[in-house]
C-alpha cells in the first residue's frame, strides 16, 4: 500500500501545484529529468553487475571449455560496457534524433 501510495504522489503532483498548462508541462519535466537520472543509475548498476558476472563466466571457460563456451563471458562482458556508457551516449543520440534544441528539454 505504501508504494502505491508513493506512485499516486509521483503521477498527482504535476496536475495539483500546476495553475497553468505551462506549470503542468514544467512540473512534468522536472519529474522526467529525475526518472531519467535512475534510468542511468541503475544501468549503471546493471553494467558493474554485468562484468562481475563476466568475470564468473570467463573463469568458469578456463575450468571447463566444453561446459561454458566463450561467447557467454563475451556477451557479459560486451553488455556492461553498454550499459555502463549509456549514461553518456543518451544526450548524443537525442541530440542525433530531435536536434539540437534539446538541452532545453527532457533529455539535458
């Protein structure tokens, strides 16, 4: 019941405190830059659990080749990376898709 609680207050407070369409639409922004600063946390997160867990897979190659082939630990390993600099390449690609105007925006 408390995080229901916790996501009602999330999705109600940009409608109470907005007197204007523009504070609605400014109040919603602010809301979306935090979203956006977990979405990279916790990639980021993601992407140092994604190498320990390559490091796991490429010693468990070394004991036994046959059980546990290569590709595994390079996958791991490959999608750490990514997720590690997903924090860093999401203002290019939005820059890329939306142009430049868009540090103005959601996505700074």
């Amino acid at each position: 019941m408390k995080g229901f609680r916790k996501l009602f207050y999330l999705i109600s407070t940009p409608v109470v405190y907005a007197s204007t369409i523009n504070d609605l639409a400014d109040n919603i922004v602010i809301h979306m830059m935090s979203v956006k600063d977990l979405i990279a946390t916790s990639a980021y997160v993601g992407g140092v659990g994604f190498l320990v867990g390559s490091v796991f897979k490429f010693k468990q190659h070394k004991d036994n080749p046959t059980q546990q082939p290569i590709g595994n630990a390079l996958l791991y390993l490959l999608l750490s990376i990514l997720l590690m600099y997903l924090g860093n390449i999401v203002l290019p690609i939005g820059e890329t898709l939306f142009g430049s105007d868009v540090r103005a925006g959601f996505i700074t």
